[in-house]
C-alpha cells in the first residue's frame, strides 16, 4: 500500500475486510473472556470495580466512565501488568495516544459486523458528534500520516455510515507538497488540479501534528491537535495533567497509576535524575510516538550513548525503569517489575503491553480495540552490560524503512484471541482495571485541552508556555 495514491475517494460498499485486518486477525476466534469483558457494560464495571476497591466512590468513578469529553473522543492508552517485590500486582499507564492505533489488530467481535470497531468508532464519535454542528460547507474525508491499512478503513466505513464518498489524503510532515492546506481555517484536499473544501475530518496525523493543523480550524476535527498538544502526544503535558486529576480524585480512592516521572529536564540534567534512581531509568523525548525518542538506560554506556546524540528538542522526561526483580529503579514509590507473559516451553518471560483503545459514545466511554505487545528478547534475571536494554523492554512494533515509512514487526504482536491470550496472563480484572485507567488517562487529558483555551475560545499560548518552555515546541505550533 506504500504506492498508492496520496489522495483517494472511498465509495460506499467499498470495505474490504483483507484490506483493513491483518490477516492473522482475518481468522482470528476472539477469546470468550475478551468478549466478556466488552460485553460488560460501564454499570457492571462500576460495581465490580467498587467491589474489589471499597474505597473508590462509586457515583465519581460512575460519572467518568459516562463522562462526554469535549475534545478527546478517541485515544488508547499503553499500559504495563507490573507487580512489587510484596507481590501487588497492578495495571501502569505508560502513556496516551490520541488517534491510536488497533483495529487491524483486534478480532471482531461479532462475525456479522465485518467493519468491527472501525464502524463503531465514526458512527459513535465522529458522526454522532462532529457532524451535529454547524459547519462549513464541504466533503468528508480522513487525513494520515501513516497506519494506510487502519486510514482506509475507517474511510470506507465512514462512506458506509454516511451513504456518500469520503476522501482520504495522506498529509506527512516531510512532504515538500502535501494534498492538505488550510485556507481561512478551512481544510481543502487537492484532487487532481482542483482543491475541495471539507468541513470535517477523522485525522490519523500522529507525527507533530500541531505543526500542519490549526488549533483554531473551521473544519470540525476528530482529534483536535490541542489534544495532542495537552498529553495525547506530548508527554510533559499529560504527566501535568495526570497530577492535577489525581490531586481532585486521591479523595474519592481514585487515581492515574504511572511510573516515577520527572518533568521538564535539559540534557544536562539527564545524568543526575538517572543516578537518583539508582543507573536505572528511561529518558523520553516528550513529543515522540512509536517507539521513537525512547531510551531505556540500564548502564553507564548507554547513557553515553544518549548524551551523544543530537536532540530536536530541549526538554526531556526521566522515568522510573521497570525491569525484572532483581533490577528495576529505585523510586520514593518503591520497585516495579513486570509480570510479563506466562513462561514459554524454555522457561522464558517477556515484557508485554496491553493498548487499550477507548472512544466516546452517547452512553459515556466504551472499549473499542484491545492488544498487546511482546519484547524482541527475553527478560534476564542479571542485567548484561553487553547487551542492549531496549531488546528485553522495548515493546513498539513500529520502525522507520530506509524510505522514511513505517512499518511494522507483527511477529511480536499478541492478539485477543484463543491462542495469545492466555499467553498474557491477564484476567477479567486487569482488563477491567486497564480500562478504567485508560478513561480517568483521557478525562485528565481532555479537562487539560479545555483548560488551554480562554472564554473566547482562543488558545492560552501563555498558559502552555508556563507548562511546556521548549522554545522548539512553541515556535511549531500552528495557531
């Protein structure tokens, strides 16, 4: 699909399952726990939730769960199954993404809906929010960086639910003359030799999208690039944002579980917090996504190795490292280590991530897409200052070709099926425990965007200064 056309219509009927589905996931059997759980419902998860946990207040965690978020209406959230050296076991946010990826991944739900959550997603929070508002006269269309195989599918269900054509258009940061513009806050699409307005759009912009899409746009977008802007792709933002809903929620028993996390730290500095936990940690570049401008540093080498390169940006975040018992960063919070998968015929544990998809609907929040990933190596009981760290943690599929597109290493992929799942080792509680972290992850998020726009609903460029100071960042952002 790397050669096709940067803009396509997509007709109504025009869906085809092998196109949009991996083809492991074409003959997948959902797993029946799985089916379980996104059979449950927002009311059962309350009750089971507040069962397990007594002190959480059941109206406010009722209250996020049917939440109505203004701006991020679709996310997923990574997370890891991680326990303490007491044996507490516990789901931990990594990190949020706006505009995430999975459908491809994940086996349908009913057989007789061949579309899956691709429809479930733009009948519920594109169409049945955006296109209520007043807009600007134009077409619909789905605009995307990268992810061709979920972009399309989303167009052509998009063409389904609206019974007309729907462009998609591929808009990359590095193209010299991209098929995307914005005339007076008006999203066109050059077709040909002529450009189209459009008066709303599914965007699968995740590379700086800030840099090519206005805050302030005629066009309704789903998402907005202020989301990206306050956690859904700017780390700095969303560990802000997770701090200020857990200090409004501690009292109600709720909160954002995620690894120790310094904020706003220069390259200098990098070296003092890694020594702080102990030689153990990872650095992130805050405004990076799949799997790029992460380092996990695990010896004084690869530190080095970090110093030395050169950074787009100024500003970084230092984490706390999850690894193995007997080697994990030493925090104020104690010492996590991954549960990982259950032991393979060698005796071998791999870390493993659960991505949590979620998007708004008119009942509250529900799981759209579920899966998980799997280290390229191994975890080792002894850390090998001869071997790379990123090999037994890493877990991103997503790598850059030679051409500068992205690909993906699905062999380490681990999908909701009969035969993954059980590989993963999770229960109906974990996944009902993920998802509730990933809604309270996308409500703190969402109340953060709401808060960088003033009464006017003009973007607070001074506000977010006073939370993000990176000169490089602010000087990107397209007003």
């Amino acid at each position: 699909m790397h050669d096709a056309p940067a803009v396509r219509w997509f007709a109504p009927g025009s869906f085809e399952p092998e196109h949009h589905f991996y083809t492991r996931v074409l003959n997948a059997q959902i797993h029946p726990l799985v089916r379980f759980f996104l059979n449950l419902g927002n009311d059962r998860i309350v009750e089971r939730y507040c069962h397990l946990k007594p002190r959480v207040d059941r109206a406010t965690l009722a209250a996020l769960l049917n939440e109505q978020p203004r701006h991020l209406r679709w996310a997923g959230c990574d997370l890891m199954h991680v326990t303490t050296e007491d044996g507490h076991r516990q789901m931990v946010v990594i990190e949020t993404n706006s505009c995430p990826s999975g459908q491809k991944s994940m086996p349908l739900f009913d057989d007789l809906q061949e579309q899956g959550g691709y429809r479930t997603l733009v009948e519920n929070a594109f169409v049945g929010s955006l296109l209520k508002r007043r807009l600007p006269d134009g077409e619909v269309a789905v605009i995307y960086d990268k992810n061709e195989m979920e972009a399309t599918g989303y167009a052509a269900a998009l063409a389904d639910v609206l019974g007309s054509p729907v462009l998609c258009a591929r808009f990359r940061h590095d193209d010299p003359d991209p098929p995307v513009r914005f005339d007076d806050g008006q999203m066109m699409v050059r077709d040909a030799d002529r450009w189209i307005p459009v008066r709303a759009a599914l965007r699968y912009v995740t590379q700086r999208p800030w840099d090519r899409l206005p805050i302030h746009a005629r066009t309704a977008i789903l998402n907005p690039s202020v989301v990206c802007l306050a956690g859904g792709r700017n780390k700095a933002v969303a560990a802000k944002a997770y701090d200020l809903f857990n200090a409004r929620h501690v009292r109600h028993g709720l909160g954002i579980r995620t690894p120790m996390t310094i904020r706003d730290v220069g390259l200098s500095d990098v070296p003092l917090w890694v020594e702080s936990m102990g030689g153990l940690a990872v650095v992130k570049v805050p405004y990076s996504n799949a799997g790029q401008g992460v380092y996990t540093l695990t010896n004084p080498a690869e530190l080095d190795d970090f110093m030395a390169l050169e950074h787009r940006y100024d500003r970084f975040i230092v984490q706390g490292l999850i690894g193995n018992a007997g080697w994990s960063s030493t925090t104020p919070h104690g010492r996590f280590y991954h549960v990982g998968t259950v032991p393979n015929r060698h005796g071998q544990i791999y870390v493993s991530d659960v991505r949590m998809m979620v998007c708004a609907s008119p009942d509250g929040f529900r799981p759209l897409a579920i899966y998980a990933r799997r280290a390229h190596d191994p975890l080792i009981e002894t850390l090998d200052a001869g071997k790379r760290s990123w090999d037994m943690l890493g877990t991103n599929l997503s790598f850059r070709r030679p051409d500068g597109s992205w690909d993906t290493e699905t062999s380490r992929l681990m999908l909701m099926d009969n035969r993954d799942f059980n590989r993963l080792g999770l229960g109906l509680d974990e996944l009902i425990e993920a998802y509730v972290q990933t809604v309270m992850s996308v409500v703190a998020i969402d109340r953060m965007a709401e808060q960088l726009f003033n009464s006017r609903g003009r973007f607070r460029m001074r506000l977010f200064k006073s939370l993000n100071d990176d000169p490089r960042l602010l000087s990107e952002i397209m007003l």
